[in-house]
C-alpha cells in the first residue's frame, strides 16, 4: 500500500515501495543518479541501472569541493536541462543532489530516494538544500522542491542501529511540534526490534512527513510556521561545531532535551511532560549528557545563522504536540543555561 502526500502541488512524497514509485515518476528522461558508496555497494541493481556519481560520505564531504566536482562530473557526462538528477541516500547525499540540481545550468528537475530514517522523515521533504562552509552547517544553500520523493522503509533494514536511532531525533522532533499522538505511539513501540517492523516504520515515516509536508506547504520559505521545525537545532547545531563525536541526531536528541528543561524553567512546559521528552529520549537510547561544556555551545550558538539582529528565534515547546516561537537575545538565553 502507497501513500502520496503533496507540498503545493509541486512536490510529491511517495511512501510505499520504490518500484512502484520509479514507474510513476520516471518516464524514460535521462537520470544522474547522486549517491555514497555505502548506498551503491548495498543497492548497486538500483545504482547500477542509471550514469551515477558517488560522493564521499560523512558531513565533511557536504561542501562546496563534492558540489563541483558533480558540476564537473555532469559536463563530463553531457548532462543538459533535459536532465533529471536522482539522490539516493541519507541526508548528505540528498542536500548535496538538491543544491547542485537547483544550480547547475540554473536548475535541473530532481527527485530523492530517501534511504535513511533520518532523511525519510525529514532532510529529503520541503526544498531545503545546502551545503557546509568552513566550520558552519548548510550555510550555502537553496529552497527548490525536489518533484518526487520516494520513501520505502524497506531500505531502514540495512541502516546500522545508530543511524535509525538518529532519525528518531527528528520523529520525536515532529512528534513534539505537532503530533502527540505520534509521540504516545512511540513511547508505546520503540525498542530495538521495532525497527525492523515495516508497519510500525511505515506509520513514524508517514505521519513524521505528512506533518512536515503540512508545515512546508504553509510556509515554504521559512518566514513564520516552518520555524518551528528548528526546534533543539540551534543547540543541537552548535554541539555538532562543538564535537565531531556525535552524528546529526544525537546532537538533537540533546538539544531537545535541554531546550525542554528551559520551557520547563521558563514555566511553559510542565515538569511532568519535560520527563517524558526525556524519558523516551532516554529508551531509544540517547544519552542526554551535554558532551562539551555549555559555555563552549553558547559560544557556538552566537554564530547561528537563524539569529538576526542579536535577536535568537528559541523554538519552546508548550505541551508535547505545541511549540512556540520567542525571539531573544542571546544573552538572555545565557543566563538561563549558566544560571
Ligand atoms: N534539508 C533539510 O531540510 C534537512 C533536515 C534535516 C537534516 N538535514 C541534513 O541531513 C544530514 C543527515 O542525514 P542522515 O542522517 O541521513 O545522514 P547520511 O546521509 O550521512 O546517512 C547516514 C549514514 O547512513 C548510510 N546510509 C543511508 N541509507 C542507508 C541504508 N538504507 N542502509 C545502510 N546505510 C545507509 C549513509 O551512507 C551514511 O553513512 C545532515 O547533513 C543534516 O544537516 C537536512
């Protein structure tokens, strides 16, 4: 069974099986498939149908030296505006795909496979595409709507447990921003076999992009409601600058964690629903220690680049299923974190 949910007509996410999907979004164009050699060493009868590009994989490869050496690759190849790129993969692979597709020749249509939790919930749904500079996370980037996404959750067996922990970050992420009942399935369901239950991985996808789906179709271009989806991001950003120990996800985790404790502080979130963020952080098995000091991740956090005119956006949530958005200025927020 196939579900297709869509983001201003422009933009569909399919979430069922993969082949089905190709059939229905791919018509005999020329494809680019974009993709890391983790992906084409599991699923090279995939990779291989198509001219590909592997990029490296890891954060460090998601900057500017990936994205021409692809413009180059695509010249090499004879890639023209008839072109369609393909990413298949987590979320590098499809923040690359989406800002060279967006760029290259001022714009080739392009589409994802979404392999990973992390990015079937999150990273390959709403346009957003970018990537590193320097020391700073999706500085350079684009908004331009992939036409297609295809999640099968089939792809999550072969995902080490460390990966699908990740992607819970973001679910529970969605889950307190505006779906308590999603949040309520997975305190019921998670544990490590759960993972490799398609039903149960195919309810969290769906309802995890069906929400962001929603919030993207209000607001694309991120000026008001998709605000919220940054919630546990600035600190979990600055965790990320902090230390290369964590991945994407472990750093959210945290975040969630910590920004909940000052919803909490602030007199917005009760006591007893920041226990539960914990609590389930805690079962699908995060640990919530900060891994630096908190000084060190404020200083990280004076860089953000959601912060304008010294004003930080703190996304707070209120009850889990409901976020607020409160500008202010970072000093402020470090008095609460030193105090
Ligand atoms: N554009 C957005 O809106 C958005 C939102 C959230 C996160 N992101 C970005 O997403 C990135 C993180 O994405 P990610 O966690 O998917 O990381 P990733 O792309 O690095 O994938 C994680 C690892 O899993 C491997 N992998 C992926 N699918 C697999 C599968 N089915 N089987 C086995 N291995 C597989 C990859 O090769 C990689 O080693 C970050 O760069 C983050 O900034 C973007």
């Amino acid at each position: 069974m196939s579900t297709i949910l869509s983001i201003k007509g422009k933009s569909e996410i399919f979430v069922g099986r993969v082949e089905e999907a190709l059939d229905k979004f791919l018509h005999g164009e020329r494809v680019v498939v974009i993709t890391d050699a983790n992906i084409d060493r599991l699923y090279h009868d995939l990779i291989g149908r198509y001219d590909h590009i592997i990029v490296g994989h890891g954060e460090g490869n998601k900057n500017l030296v990936a994205v021409q050496t692809i413009y180059s690759r695509l010249l090499d190849m004879g890639a023209d505006r008839s072109t369609t790129l393909l990413g298949i993969g987590g979320g590098i692979v499809t923040d690359i795909t989406g800002y060279v597709a967006s760029t290259f020749m001022r714009g080739l249509d392009f589409g994802f496979i979404s392999t990973s939790l992390l990015g079937q919930v999150d990273a390959s749904i709403g346009g957003k595409n970018g990537v590193n500079i320097a020391n700073y996370k999706n500085m350079v980037g684009t908004f331009a709507q992939p036409r297609f996404v295809i999640s099968d959750v089939e792809f999550l067996r072969t995902l080490p447990l460390r990966e699908l922990r990740a992607g819970m970050a973001e679910v529970v992420k969605m889950a307190i921003v505006g779906d308590a009942e999603l949040f309520a399935f997975i305190e019921d369901n998670i544990s490590e076999q759960c993972y490799r239950d398609s039903d149960i991985m195919r309810r969290i996808v769906l309802e995890s992009a069906r929400l962001k789906a929603d919030i993207v179709d209000r607001d694309e271009c991120e000026k008001g409601v998709r605000r919220v989806l940054n919630l546990g991001h600035t600190i979990g950003h600055a965790i990320e600058k902090c230390t290369n120990k964590l991945n994407h996800g472990e750093a959210v985790a945290i975040g969630l964690s910590q920004i909940s404790h000052l919803s909490s502080r602030l007199g917005l979130l009760s006591r007893e629903e920041m226990l539960r963020i914990d609590s389930l952080l805690e079962k699908i098995g995060f640990s919530l220690e900060l891994p630096v000091a908190m000084s060190d991740i404020l200083r990280e956090m004076r860089f953000d680049k959601k912060k304008s005119n010294n004003l930080l956006r703190v996304v707070l949530p209120e009850r889990i299923g409901l976020c607020r958005i409160v500008e202010m200025p970072l000093s402020e927020l470090e008095k609460y974190f030193v105090e």
